[in-house]
C-alpha cells in the first residue's frame, strides 16, 4: 500500500501475466534511453525493432535532464539565468526523481542553471515577485544554498512568511479564540457571554403568549478562561519535496497558534526521521530552515512519537499534514492512527495544505483512514483557521469540509 504505480498494470492490480517479463524489459531500455537522451533519435529499440516509446512521466524526466546536462559536455542546460524557468524545473525534479539524485541535480544546477548567481544577486532575486512559489524553491534548495547567499535567501522567506502572517493572524486568532470560548459551557454566564440560541432553545416550553417571548428558567453561555491551557495541537508535517507548499503554511500557522496562551502547539516535521520543532516556532524562518525537503517517508514513525506527546487525548487535536504515501510499513500506520483515534484524540489527515488546487495522494490510504474516524482531504490556508474551529468544538470535521464543499470519501 506504497501508492507507487511502478508495480501495477495501470488498474491497481499487479501483472502477473506472461507480460511481465517483456514490461520489465522494455522498463531496462527506458532506463537506457533517459540515460543516453537523445530524443528518439539514438537508436535505442525493442528486439522487434520497435523504437523505445517513453511514458509522459519519462517524457517530463527527459526534458528535465536534458535542460541541465543537454547542450554536450561542458555547456550549459537550456535553463540558462531564467529564475521562472529554473522555480519550474526545480519542482519537476522533485516530483519525478528520487531524493538521492534531486540532491545531485540541485547541486550540478547551482553553477550549470545559474542558482548560485540567482541566489548570490540580491538585484536579481529582486526581478522576481517574492511568494509562496519561489519560498517553496528556496527551501526545496535546502543545505545546497551557498553558505553566502543564506541571508539573501533567509530575507526572501521572511518578506513572504511576515506577508502571510499578516493575512492569517486575524482570522486564525478569532477563529480559534471564539471556538475556545464556546467549548467551555456554563449555566451561569455573564450577560455579554450568553449563547442566546441555544437559551431560547432550551426554554421553548416557557414561552408567554400573552407577553409573546420566553421567559428563561436557565441561562446557556461559555466560560472564559484565557489564562488555561484548553488544547493541545500537534501539526505533524510530512517534508517530502511533493509537500513544499503546505510545509510553509504550516509553519505560518504553527507560529500564530503558538503566540495564543490557551494552545500548546507542537511541530513535528518528518522524512524516514522526525524533527521537532516546536522550539522554534516563535520564527517560521527558522521553522522553514529547520527542514529538509526530499527525503523518504516513514508515517508510522511520525505518528509513534507524536502518540508520545499526547499527555491529555481528549484535549488533543492531531494534524497530520501528508500526501500519504508511506514508505515505511502502511499496515504499521494505520494501526498506530487507529490507536491514537481510540484513545480519545481528534486526528484529521490534511493532503495538502496549499492554494495549488487538487494534490496527488495516496487514495488507498485516505479511504483507510476515513474508515478508522480520520477524515482526509486537502484544505486552502483561508479554510485552515475554521477546520482548526470546527474540530476545538469537537464537531464533526467530515460534516464541516462537505458544508465547504471539500470531498473527504476517497475510493481505491
């Protein structure tokens, strides 16, 4: 339960077929083929005679090599100094190759597609408007970045991290402070905090017609209690290089929700290791810098250390923010998210925290985990702050994303 399409016939089921053999030999000289290049002109064919026909992913992967090694030896990729170009070329690379050689590639691209210039060159960095895109390069680019540009790169990130902290301070503060202040129910409120709907509901039977209104036997408010903590909230952040985008927002509304003195927040970021980084959420710069986009995925293991900071469940709201494609042991995974449900805590899978429109994800995993009271489906950072509202009232967050419209019923 990988989600890896590289084992199946294209129909979620296996070939095991007399086919097999000759998939896996026209697999070899695919191989050959992107190693070789050449577009379809270098001879490479089947024992038929067949020229070698790519797949629309090898075709991506193709051009994507050919853009930084194509040219003949010693000359530049076909990028050259375009940073929109370059922005475009590094998420290719991070969605069709696999982390050990992304780091090879970034590598050969500082000097060959001109990164180091790009990130040297504060006038350059200043051609191209700063955002959510070109801060998911700069942290794609991770530990590559010359140690002399990383104050230029850093200034980047906090122009558009300051930017969207702006944006979703207010709403998260409202959205969050007011579900708070809801949760904590009283009979005996002050006047400004009576839930007056909720009143008159409950006093319909002592409705006066002859003064035509409800005479209230019991007041129905919420208590406040700023000064206590009333949740705990662990994002747990997948940093898979497919996950650049939600690992920035995230990190933005980690830090808003740590500044509210009636949330403990924690961050948790993971590859085949888990990171945390609460300590540093006070700075999404540094949350950001902290992370090390492109590595493998181990679910299972996030999930077991973050069920170890869980000390009140009932109080706990677990985001886990992946496309859940794992690479550890999947049946381990949705154990151990079974047990965290169990045990009392509010767990929600987000596919993607981002403005980018419809994620790749794992549906096999997603249906899994809607099946154990896990809802999964992907949220817009404007949404984020009323999902976090709806679950802080322990209202059902399936029912909450269909009245937004968001699908959460995922079919294998």
């Amino acid at each position: 339960m990988t989600g890896t399409s590289d084992q199946t016939d294209g129909s979620g089921t296996a070939d095991v077929s007399g086919n097999a053999s000759a998939g896996a030999g026209r697999d070899r000289l695919s191989r050959w083929r992107l190693v070789l290049g050449g577009q379809d002109a270098d001879g490479i064919s089947t024992e038929d005679g067949v020229p070698v026909q790519l797949s629309d992913d090898d075709v991506r992967r193709d051009q994507a090599l050919e853009e930084l090694y194509g040219g003949g030896s010693g000359q530049r990729g076909g990028l050259g100094s375009s940073s929109p170009r370059v922005a475009r070329w590094l998420g290719d690379i991070r969605g069709y190759f696999p982390s050990s050689v992304v780091q090879v590639m970034q590598s050969d691209a500082m000097d060959r597609l001109g990164l180091r210039q790009l990130l040297l060159e504060p006038e350059m960095l200043r051609t191209v408007q700063p955002d959510i895109g070109l801060v998911s390069t700069l942290v794609g680019l991770g530990r590559v970045i010359p140690e002399e540009s990383r104050e230029t790169a850093r200034s980047v990130v906090r122009q558009v991290t300051t930017e969207l902290e702006e944006r979703l301070r207010a709403k998260t503060i409202q959205a969050v402070s007011g579900a708070l202040n809801r949760s904590v129910r009283t009979r005996r409120p002050r006047h400004r905090d009576i839930d007056w709907n909720r009143t008159i509901a409950a006093n319909l039977k002592h409705y006066q017609p002859e003064y035509r209104t409800v005479v209230p036997e019991r007041l129905h408010g919420h208590a406040r209690r700023s000064t206590e903590i009333q949740r705990e909230i662990i994002l747990c952040i997948d940093q898979s290089g497919s996950m650049a985008e939600s690992v920035v927002y995230s990190s933005v509304f980690g830090a808003v929700l740590s500044s509210l003195r009636s949330v403990s927040t924690r961050l948790v970021v993971f590859d085949t290791e888990v990171v945390d980084l609460t300590d540093d959420l006070d700075d999404p710069v540094d949350v950001l810098f902290g992370v090390q986009l492109g590595g493998g995925t181990d679910i299972n293991r996030a999930l077991a250390y973050c069920q170890d900071q869980i000390t009140k469940p009932a109080e706990t709201i677990l985001v886990l923010i992946s496309d859940l494609y794992e690479g550890g042991i999947a049946e381990e995974m949705l154990r151990r998210a079974a047990s965290i449900v169990g045990g009392g805590t509010t767990m929600i899978a987000l596919l993607a925290l981002s403005d980018s429109g419809h994620p790749s994800f794992d549906s096999r995993h997603a249906a899994a985990l809607a099946g154990i009271g896990v809802p999964a489906f992907a949220c817009t950072p404007d949404l984020f702050p009323d999902m976090m509202a709806a679950a802080i009232e322990r209202r059902d967050v399936s029912e909450w994303a269909a009245s937004q419209d968001i699908p959460t019923s995922h079919k294998t």
